[in-house]
C-alpha cells in the first residue's frame, strides 16, 4: 500500500477574484502533490474558498447581492483557475457545504464540552479585512499591522481560551523543529506566543453570515475557527470517516506569510484542545512584488495568473513562478526576467538540447533510437551518473519545500548534457567513428529521459511531449524507473522530432 500524503492550501477568501498569490499558493502544492504522486505516494491534494465572515457579507452588499449567490459566483472563479493552470488537486472545499456545518459545529461542542469555550464579553479593535482583533499596542498609526482600518467593537462573545496553551504551543515548537517553516518565520511565531497569548473571541453578534453557534444562534463562530476546520471537514472527520483515519494529521500546509499566525498559533491550540493530533509542518512562503512596486487594486498592477498564461505560456508560466524566486522570500515579478527564463532556461538549454540530440538521431541513425552502452567511457559515466543521483538531491529538496533548489538541481544536470554534447560532437562522429557516435547520443536520449521525468511536476504538458517523442510508455513515467532502473529502451523508431519549448517573441516577432 503506498504511503498516504495530505497537503493543503489555505482556502481562499471570497470577496474577490483570483490573483497571482493564489496562483502561487496553489502551484507550489501542485508542484509538490505531482513530484509525491510519481514517488509513489497515496496523495490527498485539497484545496477550496473560506466563504462567511462580514467581509464576505460586506463585498456581496455592495455587489447588490446576497451572500450564497455572491460566494456561488466568487468561488466559481477559483474552480476555473484549478483548470487553466492545470492543477491536479483531489478535492474543492467551501464553507458552505452543509457537511462543513455539522463539522464546525462538531468541533466547537467538543471544546466546549472540554471546558475550553466560555460566554463572556468583548471590547476591542477589529479589522474587517484581517477578519482579526488587534490591541492597541498593536495597533500601527491607528491601523491594523497590516495597514487595514480597525473599528472599536464591543458586543457578547464566546472566549476560546488560548492563553492556557501558551506553554503547550512552545513545548511542541521545540519538540517538532520542522513544524514551522521557513526558519525565520518560525521565530516569529515563537516569539509572538513567547510574548503572552489572550483568550480568543470566537464568535461574532453584530452580522449573521456565517455558522451558527450550537444552541446559541444568536452568534455565529468566528471566521478562523470556521476556516482552519475544513482540513479535517474534507476528511469527514466528523462521521467517522477512514479518510481521515488515512490521512490526517496533514503533512503540510502550505500558506501564506500573512496568515501564519493562524495557522501556526490557533490552528493547533484548537486541535490540542479538541484532542486530536496536530499537522507535521506549516510553511509560509513570501508575496509578490510587481516591477519593484507593492501589488495593490489602488496602483492597478495586481497581476492576473489568466494573463500571464495566455501571454507567456501555462507551463513557462508555472516554471518561472516556482524557479525564479527562493521558496518562502518574496519576489519581485519582472517581465523581462520572466522572458529571460523562457529563452535561456527552456528554449535554450532543455529545448536546444533534445532537439539537436532527437534530430541527430533521425537523421544519422534513421530514427532507430541505440542501445545504451555496456562499457560507458569516462565522459559518459560522469553524466550519466549525475542523471541517476538526480532523483535523491531533487527530493530532498522538495521535502523542504526549496522548490527552486530543486529545479536548479535539474537544470545543472541539463547544462552538464550541453557541455558534454559540445564536447563530445556526435554530429562529427558519423563519418569517424559512427559506433561511438550512437554511444553518445545513447547517453543523451538517457539523460534527457530522467530529466523529462523529473520535470513532469513542474511542466505537465511539455514533459509528456518530450517523453511521447522519446517513445516512453505512460506506464514507465513514474520515478520507479529513474536511473538504472528504466534504461532508454533501444531499437525503436522515432518520428520527426518537433519543438517543445519555444523562445518567447513579442507582438513585433522581436526577441527580448
């Protein structure tokens, strides 16, 4: 039986259309859920839109509309972004589903029932946009951190108590180093819960858009708490479910750095209290930056994931975004970079180099791909034993989420091929040595091989290209037959070879 891997995206707000850092969120999951699907892994990929709360009332208001028809149409845009980008997500949640409901409501009794819930009353800074309660030495120029308007609130409020899970929190960070991640991020959650932590309010009185409280539905639960338990509400925890007996606690959650706190702070407080087991890590990747200057609707320079697909390429697209930037900094979208990475990356050194090696086969050795040699020379051994170790340091990698680690990983194996086609010249071979020739170009179509398995997370599309014209099975895709497991099978004639990666060229047919 293959070993189960959940991972999960956060489920995203639906006061508005998707943008490129839900793009991004979801790519690196995507990424992630492919490259553990080809290692052999059980995989649950699950991702879905976090519907209730006042924002959500609010934006549906002032589309003239009420709040189900306004999340109807909002999260409809997210289930179309899933296709355009091509991701392979195994389940769509939404806040909305009845069995979400039950499971909320499931949970908040069994808090309750623990002694960890109480009524009482709340006077605070909220921030509608946050959907979060700030104190006043929180509190930036008169603003939330994040720069959002915040309004006094006072009202009755159910109490989470989660100050008493201060120490718990701190002892389970430094029993489960791996729990947080990036590191820079982990110290600043464990410096926020070092710093004391208050009882929670989890409901709300003044607006009705969300789940009710059992038996008080004159509340309706906070947002977060609601949001943060469809992890468990995809497993159907609540009845029992052997999904998630399979696959819970998540291996990963991907989020955010914006939204960290919640998922590393109350997220496992809650499961502590409700007695049920913690997610294995928490990863917060940085945001986007566009040209140099902050993303904003006011500066109208948020950037369409649509677009850029359309404009550039879905699998250029979704390799510039996991290669360009380290995993979990921020980065700075900038197009001429973008059309850098198309040209030099792909057209030239992947694309150039299965061309030049498929047409020397087609045209010297009538198509018919050579046997793999019995005795590799020296040059030959070297990049072919570069090829088999590539499996090892790309997972390792991955497993860090250093996603950009592990493409360039990839790609020196690729620069390796080049310098060694260069060096080794087959296309001068045919007439001196043609028996060597065929040697050569036998390591090549093997390198290229491993290397078109192993980008097949990142670029779905034009790695099954590349393998179609090396004439490899769908069954002999998979990492079991990386290395010397799954040699390129000789005799074989391949078609006419064709172009996988073009070089990008502006509406005046000009190169940048």
């Amino acid at each position: 039986m293959n070993k189960p891997y959940y991972l999960t995206t956060p489920i995203y707000y639906v006061n508005d259309k998707p943008h490129i850092g839900h793009a991004y969120t979801t790519l690196a999951c995507d990424f992630l859920a492919r490259f553990k699907r080809l290692d052999g892994f059980d995989v649950m990929f699950l991702t879905g839109t976090d519907e209730h709360g006042q924002k959500v009332q609010e934006a549906a208001n002032k589309a003239g509309t009420d709040p189900r028809s306004f999340t109807d149409s909002v999260s409809q845009n997210f289930r179309d972004l899933l296709g355009v980008m091509n991701f392979s997500n195994d389940a769509f949640i939404r806040t909305t589903e009845e069995r979400h409901y039950r499971s909320t409501q499931t949970l908040w009794s069994r808090l309750e029932e623990r002694g960890h819930i109480r009524l009482d009353k709340y006077a605070g800074w909220y921030s509608v946009r946050d959907e979060a309660f700030f104190t006043e030495t929180e509190l930036v120029d008169g603003k939330a951190p994040t720069g959002a308007p915040v309004e006094w609130v006072e009202e009755p409020s159910y109490f989470f108590n989660l100050s008493h899970w201060q120490q718990p929190l701190l002892e389970y960070y430094q029993q489960n180093p791996d729990f947080i991640a990036p590191e820079g991020r982990k110290k600043e959650v464990i410096s926020f819960v070092s710093s004391g932590l208050r009882d929670l309010s989890v409901s709300r009185t003044t607006f009705d858009w969300g789940i009710p409280v059992p038996k008080d539905s004159a509340h309706v639960m906070y947002v977060w708490l609601d949001a943060l338990t469809n992890y468990i509400t995809a497993l159907d925890w609540h009845e029992g479910a052997e999904a998630f007996e399979k696959y819970w606690p998540a291996d990963l959650h991907m989020v955010g750095k914006d939204i960290l706190r919640f998922h590393a702070v109350y997220w496992p407080a809650f499961l502590m209290a409700a007695e049920l087991p913690l997610p294995k890590r928490v990863f917060a990747h940085g945001w986007w930056t566009n040209e140099g200057e902050k993303i904003s609707k006011s500066l109208g320079n948020v950037i369409d994931p649509l677009k850029l697909v359309e404009e550039y390429g879905l699998d250029q697209t979704r390799y510039f975004l996991m290669r360009e930037v380290p995993f979990g900094r921020d980065g700075d979208f900038v197009r001429d970079q973008m059309i850098q990475r198309i040209n030099s990356d792909l057209a030239n050194d992947i694309g150039n180099l299965a061309q030049r090696t498929l047409s020397l086969v087609f045209k010297n050795l009538d198509g018919v791909i050579p046997a793999f040699p019995k005795k590799l020379q020296t040059e030959d051994a070297a990049l072919i034993e570069a090829a088999d170790g590539l499996l090892d340091a790309v997972r390792a990698e991955m497993d860090k989420q250093a996603f950009h680690e592990a493409l360039r990983l990839v790609w020196e194996v690729i620069a390796k091929a080049n310098r060694y086609i260069d060096q080794t010249a087959p296309w001068a071979l045919k007439k001196t040595d043609p028996a060597r020739m065929a040697e050569v170009l036998a390591v090549l179509l093997e390198t290229i091989r491993q290397v078109a398995i192993l980008i097949q997370p990142i670029m779905p599309v034009s790695a099954a290209r590349l393998l179609d014209q090396l004439l490899i099975e769908e069954g002999a895709r998979d990492f079991a037959v990386i290395g010397g497991a799954g040699r390129i099978a000789s005799g074989q004639t391949i078609a006419r070879p064709e172009g996988v990666f073009p070089r990008f060229m502006d509406e005046k047919g000009e190169e940048h």
